[in-house]
C-alpha cells in the first residue's frame, strides 16, 4: 500500500447529504474468507439536491459482485468505481432502492475496523468510519436509517447471532447445516452504530424493570469458560442504567441489551445501539487476575457505554468534528456516575491525575488541538485526551457556571430538542442558554482554542482598610497554527482561609466577578477586592480543579502545608500537597544537573506526617495524597531541557528519603494487609489496599534491609491481583533477589490468562533499568506475545514508551528506535494501533538537545518510509511541524 496523498476536511466545507439512506436491509452470509453482504438500501433525494445529481457512496476495500437499481442490475459502464467511492447517476424520482452485493474476507481484516474475526468469533467495529468497509454506503454521521438485519451462519460455528435492536426471527436454512437470526432496530442510526457478532460464545443473562415498567433482558457474551468473569460488569451494567434514570432521567430504550466482549479490539469499547462491544478487558474481572483499578474500569467504561445510548446514540453527532458532543459528555456523566458510586473526591483526584498526565502534554505539544478540531486528515486520530477528557471538564464547568438546576434544565432541553438528530455544538449550547438564559458565546472558546491556558496569581493585604486584592491575570501559550488566543470564561472556585483555617465570609460587592464561590475571570487580567478581611489570607483557588487551567501562584511551604492541613476542599488540600511535592522535585532535578547539594524535604516530610497522622481522611486519599508527581508530570512542570535522568534521581532519591523519615508510619501499613480477609473489590476496600501499597513501595526505596523480604512476602501472600502485581513490580523495578522467581511464579500461575500476563509484560517494560531495552525485546519474541493483539501491543510498547521516560528517552537513542521500528511493524497490519503508539514522540522538543535530535532522527526515519498508512502519516506529519 503506497502512501496516500493527504487530504484535509474541513469543518467550513460541511454540506448537508445530498441523499439520505431511510432504510438499510442487509442480508450477512458469513464465512470466514467470503462473507457475502446484500445490502437493499432506501434511498431518499434531499429537497435541495436536483434530480439525477451523482449519487456518490463512500466504499473501502470492497469487492463489488452487483449492484441494481429498483430492481435492475446495473451494466458497469452505468457506474463508477474508485477506491474510496462508488458513484452513479441514479433515477429522477423522490426515492428508490439500491441493492448492492459485496464480498468480504474477515480473516484477512487486521485493522480490526469494519468486519473481522477475533477468537473464531465475527465481530464488527464501524466507527469512525468502518461501515464503508462492509457495504457502499453514505458512511457519515448525519445520515440516519433504519436497519433490519439478517445474519445467516452454520449453526454449529454460529450458535449465537446477535446485532442491533431486537431480535425479530430465528430459523433454520433448510437442506443445509446453516440458520439465521433477523433483528430490527426501530431507532433511526447512523451507520457508524451498526453492529454484528456471530460465533460460539457463553453468556450470562439478568434483567432490569425501568422506571416506566419496561422489562429488559441484559446479556454479557464472551469465550466459553469465562462466564464466571462477568458478574461485576452485570452488576455495573445494572446501576449505570439505575443511575441514568435518577440523575438524568434516561431510560433504556429497547428489549434487550447485548454486551459483547471480544479480546482484539483496538479501543476501549464501542457503543452500538443495544449491542456494545467490548475491549475483554473491560469486562472480565475477578480477584485473582483484576486490580482495583481494573474493577474501577470496567465500571467506568460499561457505564459509559451504556451513557451512550442517550448521548450519543438518541442524539448523535452532525460531522466528526462535533465528536466531543457525545464524547465530552458523556466522559462527564461517566465520571459522575463513579463519583456518586464511590468516593467522589478520590475519584475526582483520579480523573485530574489522568487530565494532567495525558491532556496537558497534548495541549501543550505538536498534536495539541481545540476540543472541536476545525479540520483533520484521519478522524481515528481524533479519539483524544483532548476530546475526551477536556471535552468533559468543558461540561462540568457549565454546570459549574449554570449551577446544577440551571445545567440540567439545559441538558432536558437537549434531550427534548434534539432526540433523534444528529447535532452540533452550537445547538447543544443554545439549549442551555435558552433553557437558563445566559450568554454563552465567550464560553464557546473552550470549544475553539486549543492549549491550556495558564492563570497568574496575585495577592495584597491592606491592613488599614481590611481590605484583600486578588488580582488574576490569564494567557494561553502559543502554539503552532495558534498564535494568538482570546480570552476564556474560566470559573474559579475558591475560598479564603482566615488564621483558624476556616473559610472567610466572602464580601465584594461585585457580583458580576464572584458568584458564590466561583470567581469568573472573563478578561486577560482582572482585581477583585474583598472586605473585612482582618489577616492576610490564604487563598485556595481552582477547588475541585474547577477550570482546565495551570495556576502560577506564588505559595510558600508554609502556605502550602496549611492548606494541606485545613482547606475544606478535599481536591485542593491534595493539591496542595502536590504542589509542595512538585516545588521539591523541580528543585531537586535542578540540584542533580548542576551536581549540587539537594535543599531539605523537610517541608514537604511534615506535611505527608500530618496527612498520614489525620484520621478524618480516607485511606483511599492518603494513597493519593502520598503519590508524588510522576515523572512525566514533572517534565512538564520542567518545560523545556528536560533530562528524564536527573528526575528520576530526584524522584527516586525523594522518596527514599521520604521513606527513611516516615518509616515509623509507613512501615505498620505496608506490613499491615488482611491477608486472611475475604476479597471485596469495594472503594473502601479498595483504598485500604492502596495506601497499604503505597506504603510498602515507600519501604521497597528505604535503606531498610528488612524491605526486600517484605515486599517478596506480599508477593508470595497476596491473595488478590492488585497486591500481586503491586509487589512483582517492586522487585521487578528494584532488581530485588528473588525478583526472577516471581517472575516465573507468576507466569506460570497466569499463563492461561492474556489479561493477567498484560500485566507481567507491563512491569517488565516499565523498569526503570538499562536492561529493560533487551528485556522489551525478548518480550516481543515471548510466545505468549501476540503482535496481532492491540493489548498485548499496549502492555509491551506502550507501557515502555510511555511509562518508562528514562528509557523510552535513553541518551544513546536506543529506545526512539525501538519503538520507531514497532511503529513501521505494526502499521503494516494495524495503523490504528501503529498511529497511537507514534504519538508517544509528542514531547520530542521538550527533551534537552541530545535526546531531542536523537527523537528527531526517528520521526524522520518513520516519515521517510514509503509506505506509511494515512493514520502514522498525520501523526508524524504534525509531530515533526
Ligand atoms: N466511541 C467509543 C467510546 O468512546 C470509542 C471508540 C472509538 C471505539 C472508535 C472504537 C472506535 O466509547
Ligand atoms: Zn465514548
């Protein structure tokens, strides 16, 4: 495959379809090289197109047998046929009916979009733009039909035969070894939501009642043998459908809802209406080969696929540039869902963790975007950070702006408006400034500017008048393509803390600047001044990380450690000890370059000591707490030059110190897991695991000889996967003795699991030790590596390109290489796959010189490949602009 010449679509250039598909018939013969796609098409001229104008089908790798217009076969001088497209002039009349027939060969679909096999089992994956490759068809979001579909399979391959809707028909073929299921679904979709699955598969079966009555049967499918790994996605299932009736009022629209799982896919999962597919590892899950962060996802991800059906499905997107109108949203209310699960602090904590971790390297680098791109070259390079998890902080400051009533009036009269449209951006604002009428153009930035922006903060005292000045300034940073940004709407909540550590009553006398507790700052720079205010302040700002921001404010360790110790706002005490932790470690990498003497952590020891020692605080938040900046957060904090070397010495050498220093605290709770208790795979469970884990990988960095047998003895005593594999990873990262036992223990336990051996793969890749360049290697050769398997893919390179900066990053370049090759490897097969893994080069310019021309040398070695996908093109394209 030569690369293909880049062609960029534009937001500006959206025209309305020309003809619409009002009914799509598909009749699915399938066979493993030579399934056999009748699709009898509806179609339907739009009042503005002129009679007999080109009817132009999107088309990818088909293979045409025939085509009929009303009945008629085609000759095959009366249409056109391109790679991409199948184009003919079609009859004058308001509608007719197209009948195409295609052959398509699964078994030899390694992109995994459109139809392919994974296990033996057929399944389909269509968006973005997957459908075109199963039949011709106007493959675009706003074109929505009405899909009845019959699959026809030999029943003892295909016992179980499942897509979209209802299941209307089944029976047998006659005179042959082969029967058929036929399902309609009554929902107008866009073609991106059709789905199919065949194969021999097991299921669990429950049912859920809505709130008006209607009965639902619910089914998780997956490989015979692993029935027993589905109860806690059932039982997830269960209250994301619950919760979307109490908090958003949605209920579930059909009789039946299918959840497959399949164990190649390239994402996450897939929402298709009534029959959501899978990535196996966000169902599967018991104690012995789930963490709780596993069980954490599969309830995240089941519910929001389940979200999806009303954002997303019921209402969809007008173009692919509107995709953070499902996605954005949708990330919001899966998270609020977890929040009200579990605890919603924690679990706020979490998502700015991830923000911070993946979003802001992206916004700040080369693929940085606005949350509605105005133009793309390969959509599937779109399912970003910035999509999804910006998207979702843009929700949650409406309803931070709105308040919660204002925002869920708005939400109702989307829901109200819009049912069964495919929709823009536009139109999603305009409901919530019709429903509470408020002006929302200068919020609609958030949707247009990439980068994030960075507030400035400063403070004056006046003792005289009692009076309190805070005056905030913001700015985006230039990036390529962007050079100059408008001011945005960002809310702040905040609050100011008097000597008592209580929160000040806030007088200003200005409401158009502080509502409540939110601050808006809606210019470059603006004062307010705040009355009565006897003492100099401690200001918390950004509570509950209100606004997508970096703040800049000048806080010394003493006002750090009493925020940490009295803010009300659980999420900014937290940050409060991070941003001690990270003045320390910026400190710290600096005193490594210039091979000088480190400052004390006495500061920031004191402050873990008091959170250690509070007993009103969750165990779950003192792990967060004591969890200091990654490195790759670090390196952003850093900027530019970075030297991945110098702060993982800083780090390392911090926490060991750390280690030592609290050692009379830190030692009983990593001794201190209830190895006997039964399993609970609950948050508060959870939370005590992780503080406990966390302890012990503070004592794993001590000088505490006792430390290696400790950590050995968890290893051997866990009676759970996040213990186990929490305790591999130390000595596996430490080269602790016995650290190649465990390996083999493991191995040999877990053999049989794919998804509990990610994990093994995972902790060898991520070691922070010269070897892991040769170890990652032998690890693509191990036979339990399949390169076929996005997972197995992501928990060896991807673990190691971006959980590993030291090595990834090497000064020999070494790990560029490695990882630039795998790309080449992987994009012959699976571009989407390929694609992701390149975009760990996104923070190439911000190494220090050697590392960085070393990165350079990669890209262009990845670019100068003839036969580059479309997908790695656009990535290294803008990587390297
Ligand atoms: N729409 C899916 C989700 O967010 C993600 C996805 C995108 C899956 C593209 C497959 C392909 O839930
Ligand atoms: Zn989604």
């Amino acid at each position: 495959m030569p690369s293909e010449t880049p062609t960029t679509i534009k937001l500006e250039d959206y025209q309305p379809p020309a003809y619409r598909i009002e009914t799509a018939n598909l009749n699915v013969l399938l066979d493993p090289t030579a399934t056999l796609v009748i699709a009898e098409l509806k179609v339907v001229r739009q009042p503005d197109t002129k009679p007999g104008a080109p009817l132009i089908l999107d088309g990818d790798n088909l293979k045409l047998l025939s085509i009929a217009v009303d009945g008629a076969p085609l000759q095959s001088n009366a249409y056109d046929v391109t790679p991409s497209a199948l184009e003919l002039t079609p009859p004058t009349g308001d509608t007719f009916t197209l009948t195409i027939t295609t052959e398509l060969n699964p078994d030899a679909n390694t992109q995994l979009m459109g139809l392919y096999r994974s296990s033996g089992t057929y399944c389909t994956q269509c968006e973005a733009d997957g459908f075109r490759r199963i039949t011709y068809f106007p493959d675009r979001p706003d074109v929505l039909s009405v899909y009845t579909v019959r699959l026809e399979a030999p029943r003892d391959a295909c016992p179980v035969l499942l897509s979209n809707g209802n299941l209307i028909k089944t029976g047998l073929v006659p005179d042959t070894d082969r029967h058929f299921a036929i399902w309609h679904d009554p929902h107008p979709k866009p073609a991106y939501l059709f789905a199919l699955v065949a194969g021999d598969l097991a299921k669990i079966t429950d049912n859920f009642t809505t709130a008006s009555g209607n009965p639902v049967e619910l089914n998780i499918f997956v490989e015979h043998g692993k029935e027993a790994l589905c109860d806690w996605a059932m039982d997830s299932l269960k209250r994301s459908m619950r919760w979307d009736e109490e908090a958003f009022g949605r209920e579930y629209d059909l009789d039946v809802f299918n959840i497959v799982a399949v164990s190649d896919f390239n994402m996450g999962a897939m929402e298709n209406k009534g029959l959501n597919i899978f990535n196996d590892k966000y169902v599967l899950a018991d104690p012995e080969t789930a963490t709780d962060q596993d069980y954490a996802n599969i309830e995240a991800v089941i519910a929001h696929e389940y979200f999806h059906n009303w954002t997303g499905n019921r209402i969809t997107c007008r173009d692919w540039f509107q995709l953070c109108l499902k996605e954005g949203l949708t990330v919001f209310r899966d998270q609020e869902f977890s929040a009200d699960m579990r605890s919603r602090p924690v679990k706020r904590i979490a998502d700015v963790k991830l923000l911070k971790m993946h979003q802001f390297p992206e916004d700040a680098g080369p693929l940085a975007h606005p949350v509605r791109p105005r133009s793309y070259q390969e959509i599937n390079n779109f399912y970003t950070a910035t999509i999804y998890e910006k998207g979702a902080e843009v929700v949650r400051m409406l309803q931070t702006l709105l308040g919660e009533d204002g925002f869920r009036s708005g939400l109702d009269l989307y829901f109200d408006r819009h049912d069964g449209e495919a929709t823009t951006i536009e139109a999603f604002l305009k409901c919530f400034e019709d429903a509470t009428g408020s002006d929302l153009d200068q919020f609609a930035l958030w949707y247009e500017q990439a980068g994030t922006p960075l507030v400035s903060v400063n403070t004056a005292h006046n003792p005289k008048d009692n009076s309190f000045k805070l005056t905030l300034s913001q700015e985006i940073p230039p990036l390529p393509g962007q050079q100059s940004a408008k001011a945005a709407v960002i809310p702040l909540r905040f609050g100011l803390l008097g000597p008592d550590g209580q929160d000040l009553e806030i007088t200003t006398g200005d409401s158009t600047k502080v509502t409540g507790d939110v601050i808006l700052l809606k210019r470059p720079a603006q004062t307010i001044t705040f009355q009565n205010v006897p003492d100099a302040p401690k200001v918390s700002l950004l509570r509950g990380f209100s606004a997508p921001v970096r703040l800049t404010q000048d806080q010394s360790a003493d006002d750090l450690a009493f925020l940490a110790k009295h803010d009300s706002d659980p999420y900014n005490r937290w940050q409060a000890v991070q941003t001690l932790a990270t003045q320390t470690l910026l400190a710290r990498t600096e005193a490594v370059r210039r091979k000088v003497a480190f400052a004390s952590a006495a500061d920031l020891v004191a402050v873990l000591q008091t959170v250690l020692e509070d007993d009103r605080l969750d165990p779950a938040l003192k792990a967060q707490a004591l969890t200091l900046p990654s490195e790759t957060d670090t390196a952003q904090d850093i900027g530019n030059n970075v030297d991945p070397d110098a702060i993982h010495t800083a780090r390392t050498r911090l926490i060991a110190e750390i280690a030592d220093e609290l050692q009379p605290l830190l030692l009983p709770l990593a001794r201190d897991y209830a190895k006997d208790s039964a399993f609970s795979p609950d948050a508060a469970s959870a939370g005590k695991r992780a503080l406990s884990n966390r302890a012990l990988h503070y004592h794993a960095h001590s000088s505490n000889p006792g430390a290696v047998a400790l950590v050995n003895d968890r290893f051997e005593n866990a009676n759970n996967m996040t213990d186990r594999i929490m305790a591999l990873t130390l000595l596996v990262h430490h080269g602790f003795e016995g650290a190649m036992d465990a390996l083999q223990a493991f191995r040999s336990r877990h053999a049989t699991s794919a998804l509990a051996m990610d994990k093994w793969f995972a902790a060898r890749a991520t070691a922070p030790r010269d070897e892991t360049l040769q170890v990652v290697q032998d690890l693509i050769a191990d036979p339990l590596y399949e390169p076929s398997n996005p997972n197995r893919v992501r928990a060896v390179l991807h673990s190691f390109a971006t959980g590993n900066p030291t090595q990834f990053s090497r000064a020999d370049g070494k790990g560029f290489n490695l990882i630039a090759e795998s790309v080449l490897q992987i994009d012959k097969r699976n571009p989407q796959v390929a694609s992701r893994l390149l975009t760990s080069f996104r923070s190439w310019r911000a190494l220090e010189g050697r590392r960085s021309s070393l990165a350079e040398s990669a890209l262009l070695r990845v670019s100068s490949s003839e036969e580059l996908s479309r997908d790695c093109r656009d990535i290294v394209d803008r990587t390297l602009q």
